[in-house]
C-alpha cells in the first residue's frame, strides 16, 4: 500500500474530498533551495491534488487523515498512461515505415495517429477504472499530529 498524508477539505455524501501536500523528493522546495522546482510551483501556482476518497475510520471536515492506494493499481495506471500510448505510437510508426520501404514519409503521420489512437485507448480505460475500487484510494486511519514520519511505501506481510 502507498500511503499519503492529507486533509479533509469538504464532505460530500458518502465520500470526502482530501486535500494532499505535495513533497520533494529531496526536501529542498520547503527550504527554498535546490533546483528551483519549489520556485516554479509558486510562480505558476501548482495547487495540491484533491481526490475523491470513500469515507472510512469516521472522517470529517478539517481532519488530517492517512490515505493509501494499493501498488499494483499504482503501476497498472502508470503502464496504461504512459507505454500504451507510447507502444501505440510507435507500432503505428513501424506499419508507416513497412507501408513506404526506405522513406520516412508515412512515419511520422502514421506515429502521429498511433499516438491518437492510444490517447483514445487511454480515455476509456480511465472511464472504467473510475468505477474500479481497485484505483480509488482508501482512508487508512485518522493521522495523529505525533506520529512519526510516515514511509512512502508500506507493506504488509501475511504471517
């Protein structure tokens, strides 16, 4: 399980609306130091996510929570966002090169509709797995204001 500190910024039925701040990974943005991405989150004003998360453990407005998504979900999504499109790009770029031997010219139109293609893909696999509890991210527990700092990535062993 990936596990995330947020706050609960509003309620909504049998849901709540969470609000999660975003870390570095190297801690310098909180410093003002480093690469400057901290800097450019300012100047364009990168706002924290808000997700949708199921209501659990009695949370309500204004409570800091933990919530976790499992990782086979995580890397799932990942693969379905970023190497489908791509593989579809490319296979199409491939079938442009076979349809014209020794031009380039079918190619790049060709790995432009791919690209289309695998977008298209993309947007309904996203409808589906809006439905799927499996993608949605849970509330694990109420966060204690003493708790030690949480680990990125937790696992739980069956015994």
């Amino acid at each position: 399980m990936i596990e995330q500190r947020a706050t609960v910024v509003a309620e909504e039925g049998d849901a709540v609306w969470v609000e999660a701040r975003r870390d570095s990974a190297c801690g310098a943005c909180t410093r003002h130091q480093g690469c400057g991405a901290g800097m450019l989150a300012k100047a364009f004003g990168f706002a924290s996510p808000r997700l949708r998360v199921p209501v659990g453990e009695g949370a309500r407005l204004g409570d800091r929570v933990v919530i976790g998504i499992d990782e086979r979900a995580l890397v799932r999504g990942s693969f379905a966002a970023y190497l489908v499109p791509l593989l579809f790009m490319l296979g199409f770029a491939l079938l442009g090169e076979t349809a014209l031997p020794g031009s380039d010219l079918l190619a790049l139109p060709f790995g432009a509709a791919g690209l289309g293609a695998g977008l298209v893909w993309l947007r309904r696999y996203n409808r589906r797995a809006a439905g799927d509890r499996r993608y949605q991210p849970v509330i694990l527990q109420k966060d204690r204001d003493d708790a030690p700092p949480l680990c990125v990535v937790s696992r739980q062993f069956n015994s």
